[in-house]
C-alpha cells in the first residue's frame, strides 16, 4: 500500500532512513522545573489522551492534592510524562499552558530541531514507549519509575523539519479517516443499546403477545397495559431491610451498566470502601439494591450475588418469590427510570437522593409467572442477537486501532515513505 524508503541504516534496533539524523534523548529535550503557580489551568496526562486539562478527564486519575503550589508549569509544546507510567504511554506534547502533578516530569524540546505535532505522534508510538520501559525501573505491577541517567540516553530518530510536517500531515488525514470509521462503529453500537433498552421497556410494559388485550393503566407514563395484568404498589412486594455487622462478606456494587456485581471484578470504580466494613450492608441473592442517588441514572438492580453492600444504599428484600429476572428488567426500564428521576431531590448536580416515601409507592406491573418467564426469555433472545452485533463492530473497532496504531508506528520511524503523499 505504501511505499518504503530507497536506503535503511540500523540503529541497533530497528533500521531507519539512511538520511535520517538520531540525537540522544538529553541532546534535543531540556528538563523543566518552574512551580508557585497554583492559579493555573489543571492539566493531566492520560494514557490514550496525552495532556489535556484535568477538567475533560471524567475523573479517572488521581484527585489534586489540596495545595497546588508544588505542581510544575507546562507551557503549550512542551513534553510531559508521567513518571510512573511513561512505559504505557502516558505521554505527550501539550497543547495547553498549566501545571501538573509535581511526580510529572516535564521537558522542553528543541524545536529548531523538532516539530511539536510530529514529536506528539513519535513520543506516544510504541517504539519510543518501549524505550521508556526499557529505562524505567518495576516499583509495582503497573508502576515503573523513570531513570533519568536511562533516559538521557534514548535515541531519537528524527527527519529534517520539513520531512516531519510531511508525516504529521500524513498522519493528521489518516488518522482522521480513521477516527471517523471508529466513530461510526461507536455510532452503531449506541444505537444497539438503544434499541436494546427499547425492547426490554416495551417487553416488560406492553408484554409480547401482540394480541394481547389492552387497558389503561392510570398511570400516565405507562399509558396501556395488557388487561390482565396486576397493578401493585412497590411496599406490597418488597420491604426495604438493614442488615449490617458482615464485613467478611464479599464487597458488592451496583452499576447502570451491569447492575450488582463484585466490586473488585472491575477496575474503573475509583470509589474507595470504608476500612471499616461493619456499617456495610448485608444483600441476599434476589434482593433489590439501590444506589438512591443514582437510581434516575439507572443504578439499580437485582442482586444475583451475596455480599455487603455501601450504607448509603437502599436494600429491599422481596415478600413472595417472584421471577426475579422479570422485575430486574422491570426496575431498570426506561420508563421506571424516569420515574426516579422525578421523584428524586437534591441540590447537587447529579447526585439527586431518591424519596423512598414515593418510591415505595410507585405502581408495579406484575404478569401471571408463565408470562413473567415468557418476558424474560424473549428479552434473553433479543439481547443475544444485539450483543452478537455489539460484538462485530467492537471488533471492527479494535481492528481499526490497531490499525492507526501501526501506521503511525511506521510512519514515525520511516518504515514507510509518506513524503508524496501529502503536499
């Protein structure tokens, strides 16, 4: 597809342009140190994001420390790394002026010599990352801290000024294009979970046989019922239950995503458990818990697991034994989610505290047994399909990073010859 360049040299560890130059890391990059400057816009370095300000993180790195009088100034081009974390790539060229965590490391490169945009793909490229590896040292299992005597002697392979705004052009179009594709896939996807969540409201609101004779329900946002199905309040079939003094009971949590699972079979919950476990609250299996500042967002569910759970959670044990799975889908139905959200108060942004007065009154729909197991294994079906689909473009999608992942690999380090195709 693309062409190679007439004459390579090696460089030890991979062959480069013949005519390409290759300065020690410390020759092209001066060490920054400049802090007092807590008034600055926040940045982070993140692994797939470079540098960009604190605030667009969505909270996935550390908080602040509560002074930020020791935290370094970055200036727009300049190369920030992320001390600990540099051998994943948690890298990059800033765009912004601000400062940053005083375990950062910060570098101003030589830009007679370097061109920022192109360094911004050559620093965050595996080859140069696997550098970084090779001069950090094992301080834990996801922690390598830098060795600057290391590091001072990585070679950079670079091309003349013009040559590397060649390639970064290059690499802005393609990229691009890529980006795009991938967006379109992620498009698609949200578009699958959409209908998902459709299906599974009409299914446990409407039934699935279409044949089904209709009434009105009464209440507005449910519209028509089937004529045959009971109407409940919520306090006659479950009863809200406090249990606590469990501590060695397996920690729970609830997602919108994925409802009660264990809290330590995911990463990305950076909520951290009390050390002392004994206000926790105890959940059986087919218990309700729910998170009652985030139910109007979703985050509720039966429980299919036995644990403890946060204090600040509402847990409801069922009265009758029900088909559970009908009522989880039920409880996490777009129109009871919206029923939440009205009946929650609060003055903070997003966090909105259900009113368990109201909430104990909402209507439940409930289907004789036989129709409740019907609901549950056409919504089985129907997710079965979705997923097979949700998992085609995931693996597009993967493709397509890896894909943009090689080309600017290649790019960068002159395995391929992109000067005629970019003006």
């Amino acid at each position: 597809m693309f062409n190679k360049y007439p004459v390579y040299k090696d460089n030890g560890i991979i062959n480069i342009p013949s005519h390409w130059n290759e300065i020690a890391f410390n020759w092209l990059f001066k060490k920054k140190e400049i802090s007092n400057l807590p008034n600055e816009n926040l940045l982070s370095v993140y692994l797939d994001r470079g540098v960009i300000p604190y605030s667009e993180g969505g909270g996935l790195v550390h908080k602040p420390a509560e002074s930020l009088e020791k935290y370094q100034l970055v200036e727009q081009d300049d190369f920030v790394m992320n001390n600990q974390q540099a051998w994943r790539g948690s890298v990059g060229i800033s765009k912004y002026r601000g400062i940053v965590s005083p375990a950062y490391l910060i570098y101003t490169p030589d830009i007679e010599k370097l061109l920022p945009k192109f360094l911004n793909y050559l620093l965050r490229d595996k080859y140069i990352v696997n550098e970084f590896m090779n001069a950090s040292l094992s301080v834990g299992t996801i922690q390598r801290q830098i060795k600057s005597h290391l590091l001072k002697k990585i070679k950079i392979p670079f091309p003349s000024l013009g040559e590397q705004a060649q390639i970064a052009n290059f690499l802005d179009q393609e990229i691009q294009k890529i980006d795009n594709l991938i967006a379109k896939q992620e498009k698609l996807i949200e578009l699958l979970e959409e209908q998902r969540k459709s299906i599974i409201s009409y299914a446990v609101t409407k039934g699935v046989n279409p044949n089904a004779k209709m009434k009105v329900s009464g209440v507005e946002w449910l519209g028509e019922v089937p004529e045959h199905w009971d109407q409940k309040p919520f306090h006659s079939l479950y009863k809200r239950v406090k249990i606590t003094n469990r501590p060695k009971e397996r920690l729970l949590s609830v997602y919108r995503e994925y409802g009660v699972i264990p809290k330590d079979s995911r990463d990305d919950n950076h909520n951290v458990a009390s050390e002392d476990l004994s206000p926790y609250q105890f959940v059986d299996k087919n218990y309700l818990v729910v998170n009652k500042m985030k139910a109007w967002q979703g985050s509720l569910a039966i429980s299919e697991y036995k644990g403890i759970v946060s204090p600040a959670y509402f847990i409801y044990q069922p009265k009758y034994n029900y088909h559970h799975q009908y009522f989880h889908y039920l409880m996490r139905s777009i129109f009871y989610i919206q029923t939440y959200k009205n009946i929650s108060k609060g003055i903070r942004v997003g966090q909105w505290d259900l009113d368990d007065y109201q909430f104990n009154r909402i209507k439940i729909l409930l289907p004789p047994n036989k129709e409740q197991i019907e609901i549950v294994n056409y919504i089985k079906e129907e997710n079965a399909k979705i997923n097979i689909l949700i998992q085609k473009q995931t693996t597009l999608i993967e493709k397509l990073k890896e894909y943009r992942a090689s080309i600017i690999c290649h790019a960068v380090t002159g395995q391929i010859d992109v000067r005629d195709l970019v003006e």
